[in-house]
C-alpha cells in the first residue's frame, strides 16, 4: 500500500510596500532648489535687498514725523510682489529648461505630489518675505529714532494678514502661468505682458474701464496694501484671482499631469 504525498507550496512572499517621499520632504527639497540655481538665489538675494533699500530711501524722503513702523512696512510690500511671481515661474519651469523633470518624476511618479510641494515651497518663501519685510521696517523704525524721526512702533495687526495674502497670491499667479506654459521666458514674458497690455486698454477704452474694476488685479489687489478691505473689494479680488491665478494653475496642472518627459 502506497501513500501519495501532497506538495506543499510555500505561501507568497508579499514585497514589501515603498511609499514615496511624505509632502513635507518634498517641500524641503523644492525649498533647497529655490536657492540651488544661480538664477532663484540671486532673485531671493534681490528680494531682501529691495526691501531694505526701500526702507533706508524713506530714511532720506519721507517727512521725519512720518517714519513710522507702518510707514516702512507697507511700501516695500509692492516691489517684493513684483518679484515673487518670477520666483513662482522658476520654481516650476526649472524642471524642464533644466531638462531635470525625467529624473525628478522618475523618482517621484506620482506627478501631483511635486507639483504640490512646489506650491507649498513658493507660499512659503512668499510667507517668508513678509517676515523680511517686518524685520527691514523694524530695522528702519530704530534708524529712524537714532537720527530724529518718529520711529513710532505704530502698527495695524490687520495688514499683516492682508500683506500675506497680497504675496501669496503674487508668487501663485505666477507659479500658475510657469505651469501652464512650462517655459521661463514666456512665462515671464507672458506674466508681465498681460496685465500691462490689460490695464493700458482699459485705461484707453471706456467700455473696458467697468469690467477692469473686477479683472484688472493691480486695482482688485491694491486694497490689501491698506488697513481695510471692504466686502466688495474681496469680491472683486476673488474674481480676478480666479481669472489670474486658479485658472492658469488648474489648466498648467492637466497639461504638466499629460505631458510626456523626454
């Protein structure tokens, strides 16, 4: 009498599951490339050396009595804003004039998490420049007192959230215009060039002049400069971001989703 054997299969061996980079590492890297190219680091270097030249000028042209923490604060907030929106294009279109996207969603396939750490990186750089801009007003309200102005330490809190709205929404339009045309120069090109050409038509034909009240962002976004803001200016600044700022971004987020790496 025999006895048949059954084989015995081992059980399957599961691989282990890799998860990718968490969000916040991610941020930290696209944080790092900012400043890795000669180009980002010069720009943020610009930056900071904007604001404090705005602030030893008013040293020099504003009235003593007006040299005030706000007084210093306020107006650097402009020239940094125009900036941060070339940050935002460089931060996104570096990957491909760098022809470094292959090995970057190589490593990270899926797309939208580096598209999203990229966001984050340039809000957060956007944040940061309002902090510099509090520390050169500061620095400005001591020199300020130490040659004979005011140098008052007067400050309404509310702008600050107004001023971090401002670049944010600066450094996002231009993020979303480096999305959608994922070129630096015609991103660049294309950012400066379209509100211009906008406000000169609207400032030249009357019939334009109604619809540049809700389009024209350096009307819409102009409030934010200023302690408050009226329900009717956040709706008309809501409509232009939404022309200027979601709709590059989520248009440039499905072409850079489809596009083909080579």
């Amino acid at each position: 009498m025999t006895t048949a054997t059954v084989p015995t299969t081992a059980p399957a061996r599961r691989e282990p599951v890799v998860s990718g980079p968490s969000l916040a590492r991610l941020t930290g890297v696209e944080l790092r490339k900012l400043a890795d190219t000669r180009a980002g680091r010069w720009l943020l270097v610009t930056i900071g050396l904007i604001a404090a030249v705005i602030v030893v000028v008013q040293l020099f042209v504003v009235e003593p009595e007006d040299q005030t923490f706000t007084a210093f604060f306020t107006p650097s907030l402009l020239p940094v804003g125009l900036l941060l929106p070339v940050l935002g294009i460089l931060s996104i279109t570096g990957e491909w004039s760098q022809r470094t996207a292959l090995t970057t969603f190589a490593l990270v396939p899926r797309r939208q998490r580096v598209i999203a750490a990229k966001l984050v990186a340039v809000v957060l750089a956007a944040l940061g420049s309002v902090l510099v801009s509090l520390a050169v007003a500061a620095v400005g309200t001591l020199a300020a007192r130490a040659t004979g102005g005011a140098g008052a330490w007067t400050f309404d809190w509310q702008l600050l959230p107004y001023a971090a709205v401002f670049q944010v929404a600066n450094v996002l339009m231009g993020a979303g215009f480096g999305l959608l045309l994922l070129n630096t120069p015609l991103a660049i090109v294309t950012y400066l060039l379209l509100p211009t050409v906008w406000s000169v038509l609207s400032a030249m034909i009357k019939a334009l002049r109604e619809p540049a009240g809700w389009l024209d962002t350096s009307l819409t976004m102009e409030p934010l400069l200023g302690p408050d803001v009226t329900a009717g200016q956040w709706g008309r600044l809501g409509v232009s971001l939404a022309v200027w700022m979601v709709l590059p971004l989520a248009a440039g987020l499905v072409r850079t989703l489809r596009r083909e790496v080579s």
